[in-house]
C-alpha cells in the first residue's frame, strides 16, 4: 500500500540525439500487452519518455484521416512525434496551436520504426502534448517557461550522465548483447554539448541566488 | 443468462476496479473481453469478472491481488473486536481484504469538507502508527467530532475501497470522547513526493458521485458500480493524476479544497467552464494543459494506493545539487 504505480512505467529522461539512437526494442514478458521497452544507449530501458523542448514544425499528412508529425527540439537534438488515429489527444492539440515555435511537453512512447533504406528510425508517439503557458505578463511569462524549459535539461543531463556511471542492470545484459552497441561515447559526448548549451543559456540570464 | 441492462453493469463494475489500479484499459476492452465469456452461456457474473480480471492482469503482467480491494460490508454485530492501532487495522484488511466490525481509540486529526449530502464529516483519524480516512455519515447520528479531541469509536465499519483505508460509522456506531489525548504521528505514513504531472487520470475535474445513502463512488457515465444508472448526481472536484521522477510513477490525489489551490479553479469557477464548453469534462481538460509537464513537491499521508495531498509547492530550483559539477563529471565518464 503505497503512492507508487508499479503498473506503469516511469517517464524517462532522455535527450534526443541518445533516443534517436536507441532503437533496439525488447519485451521483458510474453503476452500482447506486456510492455514494449527500448534499450538506452546510457545503459537502461525505457518504455515511455517525457521532454520539455521547442515545437519546431507540425504537419497534418494524413489523407483519409488525421495524421500528425511535429519535431521538437532539445539541446542535442529532435524528437519526431508522430500522432494519428491511436493518439488522438495529441492530434487534436497539435491541430489547436496556431503554429510553430511554441515550447512543449511531451509524454510518449519511443517506437522504432524500419526507415525506407533498411536502417531503423525512431519516432515517438506521444500520450499527451501540453503547450507551456506562462503566468501573468509577457516577459514574466516568458521567462516562467524557459526556466521549466533549462530544468528539463538540467535533469536529462543529470539523468544521462547517473545512467552512464551505473552499471548496466543485469536484466538487461542479453539486450545489450543482442543490441550490438557500441561503447556510449555519443551519449557522453551530446551530453557534454548539451551542458555546454545549458550553462551558455544560464549565463545569458540574471545569475539565480546561490 | 445476463441480459444487455446486466451485463453493461457487469462491465462498468469491471472497469471501474480495473481503472482503480491500470489508467490504459478503457470500458471497450473490458466490454470484448465480457463479451467473450458471455458467448459461453452458463458462466455466472462473478466467474466472468474473475475469468476478465485474471486475464487482463496476466497481460499487464501484475498480480490479479491488484484489483481485489473488498467489496460491501457484512455487519454480524459478533465479529466486532478493538484493533489496538491503526497499523493492525492496515495490516488486517491487506491480508483479509474483508470489511470488519472494529473499535478504536483516535484522535481526530484534520477535518476536510464534506462535499456530500449523506455525509455529515470526514477526515483523518490519527493515533501513534499513523493516520487514515474516517467517514462520518448523516443517517449515523453522532456526535460532531471535533479536531484535536480524542474518541473511543465503537462498532465502525472499515473497508478498503479503491486502495484506501476508510473508517466508516453507523447507525449502531458509539463515539465517546476520552479525557486521555492521544498522540498522532502525522509523520508515520506521510510521504514527500516530487517530480513532473505526467498525466490527469479520468475521474479528475468536475466529478460526480452517487448520491445514495451510504455511498459515495465515483459515477462512470453516471453510473455507479453498486447501485447502477443514476439521474441525480453530487459534483465534487480532483484531481487524480501521475507524478512522475523518471524512477517512479506515482498516484497523487488532490480533494476539493487542494485542487482549487493548486489550479485556482474552485466548485463555481469549474460549473462555469463545464457550462461554458456544455462539457463537464472542459474542467479537467482545462486542469491538464495548466499542470501536465510542471514539476511540483507535493506532501501527505499515504492512504491505500494515494499520496494523499496535504501541502505542495511548485518546483522552480535547480534539479541538481549547487555543489555538483555535472560538466566536469561528464567529462570524466569512461566506459
């Protein structure tokens, strides 16, 4: 009796230059609705991700029904969402904003996909979309939301680098075998540019109370 | 044989155990699955609820335990004994999962509004292993409780309803207020909490509740699991939702009177944006886009499957420690 839902996955904290390259996808059980997993490159599994970032473009390119693709960037990169039909909350919210650029949160699911010459994609389907209001005048706004925008860095950051310093769960060791990747050093090193970009923003702003 | 009125209850009567424990098995899975079982004529109610139940656990790949949380009340006036503490009382219904007949010594910690006719007060009972619900009701006649003062509550019902532990009075319920006070350790099952809204779970916003004595469960479509289609509702206001660290997930629930701190959307304000939208639901859609993707630190006891929320404050410091180098120990990262 406890406040943890051991029913459903945590939202991991990724950057996407590390998700895009995490495509090796493995199940943990049998059954139809046992969870779909990916493997991180940083050494762990992810079933559903959340990020704060900047919608950059969406595009309804569906023909018969809706069908949704929007890119959000991060410090190291972009997440491709792509929402029809099975996601349709997503869909309705990204019909609702007027347009680009507008700074999101997104919860999803990493699904990797075969692209057309044979090499493996990753999109992710989101659960849900929310766009970032800020409270009360437009530069305290503003501001309000880069604040939760340069948190989500901080803690992927932080997630990132706890998730290389760990060793990889033993769980997971047939994954990794069976994933073929190599040592992380991209994630290292995205991770390294991605501080780089979040300390250059910090400084750029009023310095906080120490 | 279960004829269309029946088995669309059988089937709300799932899915509401079921959401109480999965937030992604809609009333549609749930009605193929019933369907499935009625096509075998002869099978009872209750085996189609085990056999529906035991097979959407398998595919979750968690306990079928899960959704067994007890349903009503037997009241053989024989069975009643004093549960020394609230822990036993705990302990006793996870194993048991039975409804029981108890007596206690609390104190009555925290009065919260009673947003419902039948009910005359509700709270949080305390004593030294911790706090739980108390639900007292209007037909139960008894005395007003007041915060601070310590009783000595006999022949209550308790039961485990959705996870929480309730204690519950009745018309045969005597409370006595007792010259000793007794201590409540308010830390015993409170729990601090901090992490991103992933998700607003249905029965969040505007809600409604069944209206009959006695009961006050969260109507789906109007309909309550116990006592079916209902025309006259109670409106109460939620907020269920996820709070996720990227370790956890975790079940956060604000009543009433937190939600309208936390989203500056009281009872009023919500009747106006339902009726605005001509849509009940506006209310929570309204709630989620303000909360989803927000860190928040929230605190509170933890009642069955619920942080219950007490107190919580938006999260804007930084996510990691002042005297971390993150840089300098990315750098160092070797493989």
């Amino acid at each position: 009796m406890a406040a943890e839902n051991d029913a459903r996955e945590a939202a991991k904290r990724v950057f996407a230059a590390e998700l895009n390259d995490s495509t090796h996808e493995f199940k943990q059980s049998d059954g139809e609705m046992a969870p779909n997993y990916v493997l991180l490159r940083s050494g762990e599994k992810a079933n559903r991700v959340f990020f704060i970032g900047t919608l950059t473009d969406k595009e309804n390119v569906g023909s018969d029904s809706d069908f949704w693709r929007a890119r959000v960037r991060d410090p190291t990169g972009t997440f491709y969402l792509s929402a029809g039909q099975y996601q349709p909350e997503a869909a309705a919210t990204l019909q609702s904003i007027d347009s680009a650029p507008a700074y999101v949160a997104v919860v999803g699911k990493p699904d990797p996909y075969e692209g057309s010459e044979g090499d493996m994609m990753m999109s992710v389907q989101p659960e849900s979309i929310t766009v970032l209001h800020g409270e009360g005048d437009d530069d305290d706004a503003k501001a309000s939301v880069e604040e939760l925008v340069s948190r989500w860095g901080e803690e992927a950051a932080e997630a990132t680098l706890e998730r290389l310093q760990s060793d990889l769960p033993e769980d997971l060791e047939d994954e990794w075998e069976a994933a073929g990747y190599s040592d992380p050093t991209g994630v290292k090193e995205h991770l390294v540019a991605a501080l780089e970009e979040l300390g250059a923003d910090s400084e750029s702003k009023t310095p906080a109370e120490a | 044989m279960t004829d269309d009125n029946s088995s669309d209850s059988l089937v709300d009567q799932i899915h509401e155990r079921v959401s109480g424990v999965l937030d992604d098995v809609d009333r549609d899975d749930v009605e193929a699955q019933v369907e499935s079982f009625t096509e075998y004529s002869g099978v009872p109610d209750d085996e189609i609820e085990r056999g529906v139940l035991s097979n959407i656990a398998a595919e979750h790949g968690i306990e079928r335990d899960a959704f067994y949380n007890g349903g009503g009340g037997s009241s053989d006036g024989d069975d009643e004994y004093t549960i020394a503490e609230l822990q036993d009382l705990r302990d006793e219904l996870e194993e048991s999962g039975e409804d029981k007949w108890i007596s206690v010594e609390v104190t009555f910690d925290e009065e919260w509004d009673a947003n419902h006719d039948s009910i005359a007060q509700t709270g949080l009972v305390g004593d030294d292993t911790g706090r739980t619900k108390i639900t007292v009701w209007e037909n139960s006649d008894c005395d007003e409780l007041e915060e601070g003062v310590s009783y000595r509550i006999e022949n209550a019902t308790t039961n485990l309803y959705n996870g929480d532990v309730n204690i519950s009075t009745t018309p045969n319920t005597t409370i006595e207020a007792l010259d000793d006070s007794i201590e409540v350790n308010d830390d015993a099952n409170t729990r601090v909490i901090e992490g991103a809204f992933v998700s607003i779970q249905s029965g969040s916003g505007l809600i409604e509740r069944c209206p009959t004595d006695d009961c006050t469960r969260v109507l789906q479509n109007r309909v309550c699991s116990e006592h079916g289609k209902q025309s006259e509702v109670e409106d109460d206001l939620r907020i269920k939702a996820t709070l996720d660290d990227g370790d956890h997930a975790y079940d956060v629930l604000f009543n009433a009177e937190m939600t309208e701190e936390l989203t500056g959307i009281g009872m009023d304000d919500a009747f106006t944006i339902a009726e605005d939208a001509l849509d009940k639901d506006a209310v929570a859609d309204e709630m989620e886009g303000d909360l989803v993707g927000r860190y928040f630190r929230v605190e509170g006891p933890e009642i069955g499957n619920f942080l219950l929320v007490d107190e919580f404050e938006a999260v804007t410091d930084s996510p990691v420690d002042e005297e971390r180098d993150l840089m300098a120990a990315a750098n160092e990262v070797t493989f």
